[in-house]
C-alpha cells in the first residue's frame, strides 16, 4: 500500500545527504522485510548493503521485534549511572563469551562514534592510571573512518569529513593508507603488496617518542573509505610494534562485526587480538541504536583500584546500555546464533566473490576487491565531476530495484547475511546492467 509523503520535507537536515538535490526527487522507503526495502511508490528493493552495513539478520526479524515489544512494555528505560537493569549484564557477558580471547569487559555506547570516543578515552586513562600519563598521543591511519564526533574525526583519515571543523583533537597523527598499488587490483581477500606500510607506526614511534603514544585505532577493513582491506601482514606488524613499544591497539570493528567477515568478528578472520574492539551497527541489527566497546580484562581491571566507593571512569550516556537496546541485541544475538548468520558468509563468500569479479571488463571498472560477504566495484573517475560515475550507478540501481552504497567512485556491498545464492544472482545482474549504461 503507498503511504502518503509528507508535505514538506524542508525541517529535516539530512545526514551525509545532498539535501537539495533528495529533496528534489526523494527516495523514500516505507517498508522492509528480510532482503528487500518497500519504497513509498511500492517497489521491491533488494537490499544490498544491510541498511549502513547494519541489518546483518535482514529486516523485520521475528525475534528482535518481539524482543523489543516486550521490552518496551516490560521496562522501557532505566538510569544508567549508579543503577542497572539484568539485560545489560546478560548481553555484556554474552558479548564476553563470544568475543575471543581476553576481551572481557563491554562499556555500552549508543553508536559507532561513541564507542570510538569511549575507546579513545579509555587509552588516555588506562596509561594515566599506570602512571603513564605521558602518553597522550593517537595514531590513526587515513582514510580511516571512525565516526563523526571530535576524537574520531580526529584519528580519522577522510578529509571530506575534517577540513571544515578546525583544529580537531591536538596530538594526532596518521599512518599512511594502503590503497592504490596497482599489483593489488581484482584481488580477492588480502592483496600481497603493502604489509610494509605497518611500519609507518615504527616511525612514528621514532619521531615522537613511543612513550608519548597512548593507541592506535584502525578498521581492519576500511569501509567507509571503499572497502580497503589490508595487505597480508599489515595488521600482523601493527600489533607487533604495538607490543614493543606498550601502545594499545584499537580495532575498530563497528561495520566488520557481527559475521560481515564470513567469522563473528575481524579478529576472528585475522586471529590478531587487539587490545579494545568498538562495535555498533550489528549488535541490534541496527534497529536501535546501539554501541559498545570491548576491553580486555587487563584494561579494565586497571581502573578497579582504590576505595570502591570511587567511580572508576568519569565517562557514559544517559542511554548506556538502554533496556530496549539491549532487548535489541539480545533478540539479535540469538537469531545470530540460531541461523548461524556469524558464519554464513564464510559458505557463501566464494560463490559472493565469483559474482562480484565477474564484473571485471565492465565499462570504467578499475578495480574490484572483496572479502567476506563485502565487495567494491571501483569506477574510473570521470576528470571533471569525480564520483559522479558511482552515484549515477547508486541512482539507477534504485530505479530498477537496488539498493548500493557508494564512497567516490566506488560501489559497496554489504548485503545481509540471510542474503540467498539467487539473490546475489539477482544483485550482481542489475548492477550489471547499470554498469553498461554509465557515460
Ligand atoms: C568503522 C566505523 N567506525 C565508526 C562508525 C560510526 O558509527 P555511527 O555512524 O554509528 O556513529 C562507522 C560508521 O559507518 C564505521 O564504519
């Protein structure tokens, strides 16, 4: 059934949107279930990037709705500060069971850029506490994405994202990007050239001291900037000098977690163990918003000194692990656990590649890259208006029913994990013939 538009669409500031130009010719959705979005004229959209890489269960799944009714009747919101609810606890020690390794402990946010705040803060202090206080310096990497709040617009590497809000965070700096090594395009999984760039942070180290430096934060696979994923070694030799020099490493994970990878999380699929992982996204299939980070047991246990009486870490948000978001995430987690989502990409991660390179030749592709169930088709800029090529292929990919994401001149995928083999037939073909259309 169409639903009536509202008649102004002016009072909405859109997010990441070029606001008069939607607002010309709008692209609404009504309606979602499983793989497909419902647009306000009433057409099927195969959904192709699991909402913002979010909806990893696909949509209007039976249990997290009801999870989240109940809840809401149940109890709808409770203090954070001094005060809890069970549901927090249970989905903190579920997360603890399923993260590996040492990462015990999770401190609720309620997006991706809260939980990188909160893991950024989290260094500052922790090296504090340990009476390294001269550790204040982060190290992030460009064209890395970490949300949009000060500390990871900071240590982020976008600069779309930087250049129009001054000075940002004082004591950041940058490792170098691993994209563009033309030996590395149409690779699937890890490209081989590049691991070396990891020593950019032994560099660092040289330049302002090791013992000035409080972490490093990265995304295993660059998302946001087009779907980077990293050279074979690379975030091998960033833990190592991580180690040496007593830096944390911070993984961001917030679009890599929750089965993106074809395993639960990326340090998972990489068997590297970070020091705190930020998450978001999935963790409630993006049905409310919801972030946390993991810290492992030596961090936190850290802060849990002196009289007890003391609040260990000034830091929290009225919404910290909120009772529908943990209603949320419960629900989500088990229809995780009872489809097995957390590693159904790894099935179909073969079968999703094949598809995705058989584009290569197609008009203006320079280069596609996958991994997991995330692919990237990169176009050829056309010199005069740069991603104009992409979002022409974003724009009639929704005309003939699907739904892409794209960054420049580069097309992401990120279907949900319940996506099936016909579907990512489907998927393949209709960008296929939007591709040939491109000028
Ligand atoms: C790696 C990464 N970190 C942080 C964020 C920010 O998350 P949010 O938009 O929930 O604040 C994103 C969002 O895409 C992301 O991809």
């Amino acid at each position: 059934m169409n639903q009536p538009l509202p008649n102004s669409l002016q009072a909405y500031w859109m997010p990441f949107t070029a606001n008069r130009q939607f607002k010309a010719a709008p692209r609404m959705v009504v309606g979602a279930k499983d793989m497909h979005y419902r647009t306000d004229d009433g057409r099927q959209l195969l959904d192709g990037t699991a909402g913002l890489w979010c909806c990893n269960a696909g949509h209007a799944r039976p249990r997290i709705v009801e999870a989240i009714q109940k809840q809401a009747a149940e109890l709808d919101y409770a203090p954070a500060f001094q005060m809890g609810h069970p549901k927090a606890f249970t989905l903190a020690a579920r997360l603890a069971r399923i993260m590996p390794g040492e990462l015990n402990h999770a401190f609720f946010t309620n997006s991706g850029s809260e939980s990188v705040e909160t893991a950024l803060k989290i260094a500052l202090a922790y090296h504090r506490i340990r009476g390294e206080g001269g550790r204040v310096r982060l190290i992030g990497r460009e064209k890395g994405y970490h949300g949009t709040n000060f500390g990871g617009m900071s240590v982020g590497g976008i600069t779309a994202n930087r250049k129009m809000f001054g000075a940002l965070v004082a004591g950041v700096d940058h490792l170098r990007h691993t994209h563009g090594d033309p030996r590395n395009r149409f690779v699937r999984g890890l490209p081989e050239h590049g691991a070396e760039f990891a020593d950019d942070l032994e560099r660092l180290c040289q330049l302002h001291d090791p013992s000035t430096i409080a972490a490093v934060i990265v995304e295993p696979v660059q998302g946001s900037a087009g779907v980077i994923v990293p050279p074979r070694g690379y975030l091998e030799r960033l833990r190592a000098i991580c180690d040496r020099h007593g830096i944390l490493l911070i993984f961001d994970e917030v679009i890599t977690g929750f089965g993106r990878m074809g395993t639960p999380f990326a340090i998972d699929w990489f068997g590297i163990e970070p020091d705190m992982v930020t998450l978001a996204k999935g963790i409630t299939n993006g049905v409310i918003p919801m972030g946390v980070v993991m810290v492992k047991s030596a961090i936190h246990d850290a802060f849990m000194q002196g009289p007890p009486q003391t609040i260990e870490f000034f830091h929290g948000y009225t919404y910290s692990a909120n009772p529908m978001a943990c209603a949320a995430a419960l629900g989500t987690l088990d229809t995780y656990e009872e489809e097995s989502l957390l590693t159904r990409g790894a099935e179909l991660a073969d079968y999703w590649a094949d598809a995705a390179h058989a584009l290569k030749g197609l008009p203006h592709v320079i280069d596609i890259r996958t991994i997991g169930l995330i692919a990237a088709i990169e176009l050829e800029p056309l010199p005069s208006k740069p991603s104009s090529r992409a979002f022409e292929a974003y724009l009639k990919c929704f005309e003939a029913g699907l739904l892409v994401r794209t960054t420049a001149d580069i097309v992401a995928l990120s279907p949900p994990l319940i996506i099936e083999r016909r579907q990512i037939d489907q998927l393949f073909e209709i960008l296929t013939k939007v591709l040939k259309t491109i000028v």
